[in-house]
C-alpha cells in the first residue's frame, strides 16, 4: 500500500479506461520493459498464497502479452482461480507482485482492478434472473431520467451498440430467465465489456456450451482480441486450448510450471505438463470392439421402447424413443444440451415419470419400479449433477458411497458402521479418492475427488446396466482419463453403458454406437466409426436427420 | 486403447476434520451468543437503577442455587427438551414443525384422559406406558395432518401446523369447558392412575418442585432420537432428505414418506411432553398449561444447534431464564427474561455463521 501512495513518478498514456492509480516508485526494482514494447498487459510474479495448510500459489508467475488470447490450464486446485481471484482484487497475495499494463497492481481492490479495466466472467451466472438483458447489465450505472426514473431506452440503445460491436448478439429487452445457458454467457461477457473491461477473464466458459455455441463464442473472443482486447482464458480443456489461445501458461500444484506459444506444443505436452506424466487422451481414438467369445442373451442389457415423456408444459420432451444397449456395449448419446438427454436418463433412473413405453434391463421390466428396486434390479446411475443430485455434500465421503444402497449396509434399520468404513476404504484405494479420509465432508473434497465418489459408489457395486451422464464434467485431466478407463473397463466386462455427454470427443472416443438426440427424438444413430465431428454436428443442430447409412 | 499408469493410490487414513475444530465450531457460537445476551442484560438491568451483578446473582440462587429452585428448572427444561426435540427432529427433515403447542397440548391431554380411564392403583410399569402411548398418539395425529397434507397436497407444513394449532387448541377448550371440567375450573378431575414419582420422593430437598420421572424420559427420548438420526438407516436416510432432498430422491429414498415421518413423529415427541405436567405436575388436564411452551421449543432446537443434546442443554438453559425471572421479579420485572431469550436466540442466529468464519479466519492466520 505504502509504495503506491509514495510513488508518482511514470504515468502510462493512452489509458482509456482511466486508470487513475498512480505508478509506484518501486516499478524501479522491475527492470522497465524495451522502449519499442508495450509493457505486459498483466505481469504477475513470485505470487504465493495460502488458505491455512494449503498452499493455492507457491511462487506462480504469470505474463499476458497486450492483445493475445491467453490460455491458463492446469487441473483442479492448481490454483489458476486463485491467482485471478488476486488479479481481479477479490484476494491479496502473501507475498509476489503483480503488475498491470507495467504499474504496480499488488494487493489491489476490486474497484480498483474494474477502474483498471478488468474484467472476469464466472463460471457461474451471476445474473437477475427477473430482470431484462438491458437491465442487468446497467445494474449499479443504471441511466437515469432526472436522476430518479431509470432510463429504459436508453440502456437498452446502448447495449444494442456494444452488442453489435462485439457481435455478442442478444435482444436487450429479453429476460434472463428465458435465456439459454448460452446466451447467459453472452450477457455475461457483454456485463463487463460494457463496464469498460479491456482484460477479460473467462473461467471455464465452455463448461456449460454446446459445440456451435462455443464456435460462435470463439469469434466473439477472436474479435475482441482483433478490436484491441486482451484474454485471459481459464481451461482444463486441451482442444480450445489448442484452438484458440495465442500463449498457454500451464499450472501445476500451485505453481507455475511452463509458458509456451500455443503454436510450438502439442496437447500431449500440455497435457504432460498439467499432470505431470504422460497421459493417454481420448481425443481423436475410437475404442475397438469388445472380442465375446460367446453372443449376448438377446434379452441382456438395457431395452427401451417408444418411451415418451411429458415436460411441464404438455410438450412431449421424449418422443417415443426406442433402442437397445448390449452387454459390453457404450451407445453414446450426443446432442445440444436440452434437447432430451437430461429427461431419458432421469426417465431410466426413475426420477421422472414415463408417460408411454417400456423400460427393461436384463429382461426385467422397470418402468414403474422406484428408484431403489431399480438399484436391485441392476441400474447404476452416474447423475450429470454431482452437488444436486450426486452427493450429499454435507455427509462423510464413506456416508455417501452408501448412497442408494443404504439398506444393503443396515440390518434390522440399523447402519452397520464397520462395513460402511469398510467399504469406504476398499473404494477409496481402488478409486484413489483423495484426500483419502471416508470421514471428511464430501463437501471438502475437489470436483474431480467428488465425481470419482460418485463413480466408486457407482461402479464399485454390482450392476449390469450403467447410466453415465455427464461423467466427467468439471474434472480434471487426471480424473477424466481415470473415469474414462474405468468406463472402458466396465464395457470389457460386459456391462452395459449408456453415455451421455456434452463432450463430443468424449462421446466418439468411448463409444460404440452413437446417437444424437434432437428435440426429444433420436435424429440419427450410427456405428461410432462412422461419426466425426462434423457429421454429428449436423444432426444436433437439426440440418440433417433420418437414419446415417 | 493403451491402459494408462495408474497413479499409486495413496493410503486410506481415518483423518478428517480435527475434533478439536468440530468442538469449537459446535460450542464457541452459542457462549459468543450467550455473553452478548448478558451484556444486553447488564444494560437492561441498569436501566432499572439496579447492580447487575447483585440482579444476576439473585438469578443464580434462584436457579441453581437451592434444590426448590433447581428442581423447577429442571421440570421446565423437561417440557422444553419435549419440544426442542420434536422441532429438532422435524428440522432434521428440512421441515419447520411450528404445532408443538398443540401437539402438546393434544398428549396432555390424551394422557389425562387414560390417567382417568386406568383402575386406580394400576401399577406404574403399566400406566406409564400406556399414557406415553396415548400421548404420543394423540401428538402424532396432530403431526400427521400436516404432513399429509403436505405430501399429497404441498401444503406448506408452516402454515398447516400454525394453523393446527388454533383448531385443536379451540377443540381441547371444547371439550374441557363443554364436557370434563371439574365445576369452577378449565380442568379434569384428577387422574387416579399413572401418577409419576417426584424428585421430591428420592431427595427431600426438592421438596416442592414439580421436577418428576417424565425428566428421565426427556433423557431417553434425546438418546432415542439421537440414536435414530445418526446410527439408524431411517436417519441416514431422513437427514438426506433434509439436506438435499434430490440426491436423497437420487438415493431411492422417499422424500414424500421421510416428510411423513418427520412431522408424525415430530408431534409423538412433543405429545408426549403432555406427561410432564399432566401425570407429573397437576395431575390433571388444565386448558392452556402449554403456555408457550411448544413455541419456546423451536428456540430451544435453534440454540441447540438441532443436535438432541443440544436441544437437552438449550432447554435447560431456556428453564434457567424463566425461573430466574421468577427469582429477580423483586427488582427488575420478569419480563426482562423474557427479552434476554428472545436476545439470546437473535444472537444465536447471527453469531452462528459469523463466529464460524471469525474462527477459521483465525486458524488460517495461524496456520499460515
């Protein structure tokens, strides 16, 4: 704090944003960047922080070039939203320095960092679900009439201007709660363009994006670069990475661990540098078929037909919907989010009604059987919500690998602690859930330690037929590979799995067979060797349908 | 498809949380709450031109300070823990049982007329029983209404139970006024079987206080409940859906019937509180012995952090205030008790979670 009020000397010119702290003396230590380059647009160095034992930055640096798009990566806890949390003023280092366009930023406030023009998009939505576009987004700087009657047209005339600069195109006078999850995002972009941000900051965008919505947001970020800005893209996902980013700074255990240019590595490297070994990816494989010495039982596996669900508004959100899975078989379903894929899995796992159809798995018919006669008839169920539906965040790891088979760990109604222990030992070695303590709150566990939770209880049972939905959401690369090797190995075993993702390379890597769900219905299902990115692409968004050759 | 090396599991430890952290999260925020009562107490008291510590001394004596005293406390914390279990346990659910009142009232009531219905001389080991059972049905009816209308109906069981509590309050003043009082009076006659020991019977020195065998249940009941909750697969499963009612619908668990449970058993729990004053105390049924009872119980669940022997330990903290008023009324006006609970809970509700992060911010500068 000290240094900044004594210093006065250097003032940067060509602040648009109006920055209007005063540079510090102790710029001085820093050796000033070449006259004929820009200073770094953010410079962070030797930043260490703690939360009690944990250590989220040990000495993590940081160096954004002006006008780049810049991927951070690193798995989960490597403390990449730490160190944003520390650029964006919500946090102050222990010790390191940060500096932005070349004047000292160190321990900043929040107010202090918008003044400076930066701008971070959560991960999660933090938007007025009752209120308009418009309003949202003048929200704290609302235009006023006289000072007293906020004006509407006004607003909405100016996020109808910086709406058509940007191309983050939305109508202004729509409401939030009608938005996709994709237009949200682009409301939340254009909420801190429109406060000025020059720097953007984007934790996990895509973590809740369809392929064309996250295409048509790469233009968007590809323009803004163009138009000036700078970006600060937060990924675990290595294929926008290679896409989009001008420089990758890798993170591992808190600290900085490489800074390439995105056009001299490969994802393999990146991937090696995140975890720390080398990592097989999914990307671009295909599984090979399963050798059976004998054929299924015609009868085995998951059998659905003509299943019809009603939404809440009469609309049929499953329209007669009929297929098979065998046995040692992965059918994936692919699609835009929305269009059914939530509704069929909630349908199979009893959590929803089934208006019309059957459901059998191993020739047992299900489809009026509760949730836990579902459990004993051989249904697993990876939930795609692991803190809604999931887990019990507040029970201990071991209470919640019960979960669903509660009453196989009870006699006469009482929970047999000892085995409940027992068990959460065995799956914790064998899942290699970390921390690995069964007592702890699921709570305190990371997402890829909580998904693994899930997956131990679900797949360290007996089951014959699996329902996996959104497996591997929001986990890291470690974890991902993980789950996706337990999944192929379930499918050697001759389970069967139903998959859905939003991950189209994880939906073609595991898979058999694919199918791609379009409004309620299957548009096409095809052999996966058949399927690419391209072909699927079209049918999710509905240009192409019928039955692939 | 290459396998990929599997990282070495490391290996399982029993390690979680430390106790000591758990202690203090669990205890430090009701004594936080407690001392800032005791400041808005000094003040009050000095509003009045009187010495605090004399007023609050006066208090101890009163209480805890000779056996008449404490024997009242304890017979009020046993209708209190009654209560503040019954609140608790519906709130475990993740539902709000405000109808303690009446399903009180409802076991008292039951409870004298069985007293009534008993041959004289009925051996306790037979009479205690039966009366417990009729309380705690008559309790759980009165619980069980909300809660079927809440599963079958999505009634909102807050509504439901306060509104219960006009209709079976009104209908037991039916009764009483129309059809069994004794003449001249809001009671029954007095029952001639199920009638408790009173501490006064083991030790001479509670001589007069109303503190009785229906404590020893309170115990019981709080071991019972804790029991249920946290080793039972009924608990396991009712706290799930207290806590996330999804993944407990997830979990094959009926939210609709843990609801059920919850608020019918919720008001078999306060019903039976009704033997406190019914086969302890009066020996009668008396219109309105409840007296506010059944909502002090929801404070006594709140300070008690929904923990049963929290609840034990609230309860018999919210006893202390009320007989203390009795024992200061010379100098400061009862009342002022009644103003401390309602401080003390305003600042249990606050100080919970800001203590929480007082604490953790402090064990995170020392840790670093």
């Amino acid at each position: 704090m000290k240094e900044r009020e004594a210093g006065g000397g250097r003032r940067e010119a060509g602040n648009q944003a109006g920055f209007s702290v005063p540079a510090s003396s102790a710029a001085s230590a820093v050796p000033p960047p070449a006259s004929h380059l820009p200073p770094p647009a953010i410079r962070m160095e030797g930043i260490d922080k703690s939360f009690g034992a944990i250590r989220a930055n040990r000495g993590a640096s940081l160096q954004v070039m002006p006008r780049e798009i810049h991927a951070l990566v690193g798995e989960n806890g490597a403390g990449k939203s730490t160190l944003m949390r520390i650029l964006g003023g919500l946090m102050k280092p222990d010790a390191g320095r940060v500096e932005v366009n070349g004047r000292d930023a160190t321990g900043w406030s929040t107010n202090e960092a918008i003044a400076a023009g930066i701008g971070i998009v959560h991960q999660h939505f933090m938007l007025v679900p009752t209120l308009t576009v418009a309003e949202n987004l003048v929200l704290g700087c609302e235009p006023k009439v006289r000072r007293i009657v906020l004006d509407y047209s006004r607003a909405a005339e100016s996020v109808r201007t910086l709406s058509n600069e940007t191309g983050l195109v939305i109508a202004p006078e729509r409401l939030i709660s009608d938005l996709s999850v994709g237009e949200a995002q682009r409301v939340e972009i254009l909420k801190v363009l429109f406060r000025g941000a020059k720097l953007l900051v984007l934790d996990e965008p895509t973590a809740v994006l369809s392929p064309p919505e996250v295409r048509e947001l790469w233009t968007v970020l590809r323009r803004l670069r163009d138009n000036g800005d700078t970006i600060v893209l937060i990924t675990h996902r290595l294929d926008e990475v290679v896409d989009l980013s001008d420089t990758i700074t890798v993170m591992r255990a808190g600290k900085t661990v490489a800074r390439i240019k995105t056009s001299e590595t490969t994802p393999a490297e990146i991937a090696r540098l995140m975890v720390g070994r080398d990592v097989s990816l999914s990307a671009g494989k295909r599984v090979q078929p399963v050798d059976r010495a004998t054929a299924p039982q015609p009868d085995q596996g998951l059998e659905v037909g003509g299943l019809t669900v009603m939404g809440s508004r009469g609309i049929r959100v499953i329209d007669d919907v009929s297929f098979t899975v065998k046995p040692g078989e992965i059918l994936g379903i692919a699609g835009v989010e929305g269009n059914g894929q939530t509704e069929v899995i909630e349908a199979l796992a009893g959590l929803r009604p089934v208006f019309s159809g059957t459901i059998m798995v191993d020739g047992a018919e299900i489809t009026r059987r509760t949730v836990a006669e579902r459990h004993d008839v051989g249904l697993s169920h990876i939930p795609e919500d692991r803190h809604r539906r999931g887990l019990i965040l507040e029970y201990t790891v071991a209470n919640n690998l019960i979960l669903g088979v509660q009453k196989h760990f009870s006699s006469h109604g009482i929970i047999d602690r000892d085995r409940v222990m027992e068990n959460a030992l065995t799956e914790i070695s064998s899942f290699d859930i970390r921390p690995p303590s069964p007592v702890l709150a699921a709570r305190a566990l990371s997402g890829g330690n909580q998904q693994k939770v899930v997956v131990a209880r679900e797949m360290g049972r007996e089951f014959s037929v699996l329902l996996a939905s959104q497996p591997t959401r929001g986990v890291d690369v470690g974890a991902i590979e993980f789950i996706h090797q337990q999944l192929l190995d379930a499918r050697a075993q001759g389970k069967a799995i139903l998959l859905v993702s939003a991950e189209l390379n994880e939906v073609l890597a595991l898979s058999d067979r694919i199918a791609v769900m379009y409004r309620g219905k299957f548009a096409v299902v095809m052999p996966a060797v058949q399927a690419s990115e391209e072909v699927l692409g079209e049918y999710m968004i509905g240009t192409k349908k019928g039955t692939a050759a | 498809m290459t396998t990929a090396t599997q990282p070495l599991a490391a290996k399982p430890t029993l390690a979680g949380t430390p106790w000591r952290e758990r202690a203090e999260e669990a205890l430090i925020p009701p004594f936080v709450a407690l001392l800032v009562a005791l400041i808005c107490g000094d003040l009050l008291i000095l509003s009045y031109g009187q010495s605090p510590a004399s007023v609050y001394r006066l208090l101890l004596e009163g209480t805890w300070g000779n056996a008449y005293g404490f024997g009242q406390v304890l017979y009020k914390a046993t209708t209190l823990a009654f209560t503040g279990l019954a609140v608790s346990f519906g709130l475990r659910a993740g539902l709000f049982n405000i109808g303690g009142e009446s399903q009180l009232a409802a076991g008292g009531f039951a409870a004298a007329l069985t007293g009534l219905a008993l041959p004289v001389g009925t051996p306790l080991l037979l009479s205690l029983p039966i009366c417990m059972i009729a309380a705690g049905v008559a309790g759980g009816i009165v619980g069980f209404v909300p809660a079927y209308l809440k599963t079958r109906f999505g009634a909102h069981e807050v509504i439901v139970t306060i509104m219960l509590n006009f209709i079976v309050l009104a209908l037991l003043n039916w009764f009483i006024a129309g059809h069994l009082h004794v003449p001249e009076t809001l009671h029954t006659p007095e029952i001639h079987a199920g009638v408790l020991p009173r501490l006064a019977d083991i030790d001479p020195r509670f001589h007069g206080s109303a503190a009785n065998l229906a404590l020893v249940v309170a115990v019981i009941v709080a071991f019972a409940v804790w029991f249920y909750l946290f080793r039972a697969r009924g608990g396991y499963e009712l706290r799930a859906v207290g806590l996330q009612p999804q993944a407990a619908e997830y979990g094959g668990i009926s939210v609709g019937r843990a609801w059920m449970r919850a608020l019918t058993f919720s008001g078999v729990i306060a019903g039976i509180g009704g033997i406190n004053y019914v086969l302890g105390y009066k020996h009668y049924y008396e219109d309105g012995f409840a007296g506010g009872a059944g909502f002090l119980g929801i404070a006594a669940a709140l300070v008690g952090r929904n923990h049963p022997f929290g609840v034990l330990v609230a309860a018999f903290f919210f006893a202390t205030l009320s007989q203390g008023g009795l024992a200061i009324h010379a100098f400061v006006p009862k009342q002022m008790m009644d103003v401390l609970q309602g401080v003390v809970i305003l600042a249990v509700a606050m100080a919970v979670p800001e203590v929480r992060g007082i604490l953790r911010g402090a064990r995170r500068r020392t840790a670093a």
